[in-house]
C-alpha cells in the first residue's frame, strides 16, 4: 500500500475532511520507466545469461636485428638473444632499446666516480669502509686523481666505474620500432567448458608469416610492430626508447556464448602504464642492470657491465563470457516484478515530499471532500 493511501486512511478513522485518493499521471512514468529500467537490464545486460570470467595464458615471440656502429664497439649486429632479456616471461616481455656499457670490468682499486660524497682534496676527507647507497664500491681512504683536474675517494670495486650520467640520444637501438612481437593468447570458460586462441581457426601459416595487426585491415593478426603499439597508445616510439617504459598491450575476450563460436574472437587496445607526466622528472622510465662474465687467460674474472633501458611489453587478458541459465533468468525476472510494486511508493515519496512543485501536484492527486458533500448520516447499500 502507498504511502498517501495509509495516511488516507488514518485520516478518516477522525472524523477530518475526507480525502479521495486520484491516480496520478507520476505513477504510469514511472512505471514505464521502470519497465524501460527492467527491459535494459534483462535484454542488454543479458540478465537470462550465467557468465564467467576468462581463465588465460600467454607465451610471446620478439623477431628483428639491426646494426650499430660506435667508437666504443665498432660495427656490431644485434639479434633477438641480445635485445630480449630475460628470453621468457610471464605475460611480459622486455626489449632494451637503449644501453650503456662498462667494458672490461675487472676486481680492484680505482677512483669513484665524482659526486658531492666523493670528490676530495685530501686523504682525510676519505673514510675507509664508507659506503653509500650509490656507491661503486668501498672505500680504502685514499684520495687519488680521477683526472687531471679532478681527485676523488679510491674504492675497491669492479673497475673502471661506470658512468651513467650521460644517456645516449638517440637511443642506441632505436631501429626497435620496426620490430615485431608474436603475441600467443589461449583462453578458457570453466563454467561453460569452452576455450580458444588468438590465432583463430581462419588464419593459415602463409598469412600469418606476412601480417601485421591494424585496427582496420587486420584486426586479428597476433604478430604487433612495436613502434605501432607505442603510436596507438598516443606516445612516440623514439621519444619513449632513451629512457624506457612500460606498455599495456590488452585483451579482451566478452563473448556470447549463446551464438556461435565464430562470434568469440579478441579484441585489442594499447596503454602506456608508467607515469609520463613533466611534473614528476624523477627517476623516469625503465632499466635495469646486469653483467656478462668471462675468465682470462691467465685465471682472473672480468665482465661487462650493461645498464639496459627499454620498454617492457605488459600482456594483459580480461573477458566476460555469457550463456542462458534458467537461475539467473529467473531470478532477474522477480527482482523485475518487485521493482514494479516499489513504484507507485517512491513516487509518492518523491513527488509529493521532495521536488520544487510538489503542492501543485498534491492538488492534483488529491480532492479533499467535506462531511456534507459525502451525506453524513446516510446509510450506503442494505442492511441484511
């Protein structure tokens, strides 16, 4: 019962005016709205459907070689066991597109690389087993020439120290936007036991070794050039490969599973993950360290020192699958009646208590009636 309609009656048990209860115009919009409200949640939103979320895995390719030419290593190919660190990843996969390296690294004593804690004048001002956190190595408490015009604290580290305060620009490898990125997806429904890959049924091996996704001409092809990933997720490929980054190379998997298989294929998107912003300059991109060993004729270990910058590739799968289940359906079609009897009440509440009108809309729902007009006294049907 309405709201208007127990206070009807609460009124009359006193004796006061009487009042006659006028359906109200309000009531039927709503009503249509909400069996528009309804109509959208059970046919749109698939409310007869039960629904699962996507169980993934995902294995990637990196193919490409360039050259480079430097005073530092002379004319060097670099090829996929170069670039691609680690090898294999899981859902990711890391291409260095820049690097610095320290070449011929052997244990021993050499000056530290200039900064505020170590550049010196005398042994004093060297502390012997000082170490900071952006230390080579440990201090011996010696002060020696780092050049000609420089002195700084000795340490006992990998020497020659590295040098990263310059970063190479252009990138190293910038010739990495032409390289291409196999992108293997398999995806299964548990509730539905239903599975399938990117590489759909339709595509052969001749077309697979020749195509490169477009959003347009080729919106399924699995195999990405890098440079275009960049592009689409609106950044510049060269402008990203001097300091690194991280992209989002996305998934999506919404199928329905009432129709045919054929209808479940992927979808793909692209986002830049790491915080590109001018106001936030420390410590950007992406890099990271490591080193290759060698041993020496004469027994002693030596190595190359690379400090790596590059754009890490994030796979990431999302998806919803949905089929008709009689729970579900039955379900949505009760809360659908029960959202039909709240009606006539909220739009009491809210026409008659809360909008700017609502004494010109109580005027017109209700008619107030005197005793006289009713014929008190009267006695209404027969009395058995």
């Amino acid at each position: 019962m309405a709201l208007c309609e127990v206070l009807n009656s609460f009124l009359f048990e006193y004796d006061t005016p009487r009042i006659v209860l006028i359906r109200s115009r309000k009531v039927g919009l709503v009503n249509r709205g909400c069996s528009s409200a309804f109509s959208w949640v059970f046919l749109w939103e698939k409310g007869y459907q039960e629904t699962d979320s996507v169980v993934s895995s995902v294995t990637t390719k990196v193919k490409g070689v360039t050259l480079t030419n430097t005073s530092t290593l002379g004319a060097r190919i670099w090829d996929v066991a170069d670039y691609v660190i680690p090898p294999q990843g899981e859902n990711t996969v890391f291409v260095m597109t820049n690097v610095i390296l320290t070449l011929n690294q052997s244990q021993g004593h050499c000056p530290e690389l200039p900064d505020d804690q170590t550049v010196c004048k005398v042994k004093s001002d060297c502390v012997p087993g000082y170490v900071s956190t952006h230390s080579s190595g440990i201090q011996t408490g010696e002060c020696v020439p780092y050049n000609s015009s420089i002195n700084t604290c000795q340490v006992l580290a990998w020497c020659p120290v590295e040098d990263d305060s310059h970063i190479p620009k252009p990138a190293f490898l910038r010739e990495a936007e032409n390289f291409t990125l196999l992108v293997k997806n398999n995806i299964w429904y548990r509730k539905f036991n239903f599975s399938k890959r990117n590489i759909l049924p339709t595509i052969n091996s001749t077309y697979l070794k020749n195509c490169i996704y477009d959003a347009q001409t080729d919106p399924f092809c699995p195999i990405f050039r890098l440079g275009k990933i960049v592009e689409a997720a609106g950044q510049d490929f060269q402008e990203m490969a001097v300091e690194g980054g991280v992209m989002a190379l996305q998934i999506n998997w919404d199928c329905n599973l009432d129709r045919a298989a054929s209808h479940c294929v992927p979808k793909y998107s692209f986002r830049r993950l790491d915080n590109k912003d001018s106001a936030h300059t420390v410590s950007p991109g992406y890099n990271f360290r490591f080193a290759k060993y060698y041993r020496n004729r004469d027994g002693s270990e030596s190595r190359t020192l690379i400090k790596a910058y590059g754009i890490r590739f994030d796979i990431i799968v999302f998806g919803k699958a949905g089929k008709f289940d009689v729970i579900p359906t039955m379900i949505n079609i009760g809360s659908g009646l029960a959202l039909f009897g709240v009606a006539t009440v909220l739009c009491d509440i809210v026409v008659l208590y809360c909008m700017k009108k609502k004494y010109y809309y109580r005027e017109k729902k209700y008619k107030y009636v005197e005793d006289h007009e009713l014929g008190v006294g009267e006695t209404y049907g027969t009395n058995s």
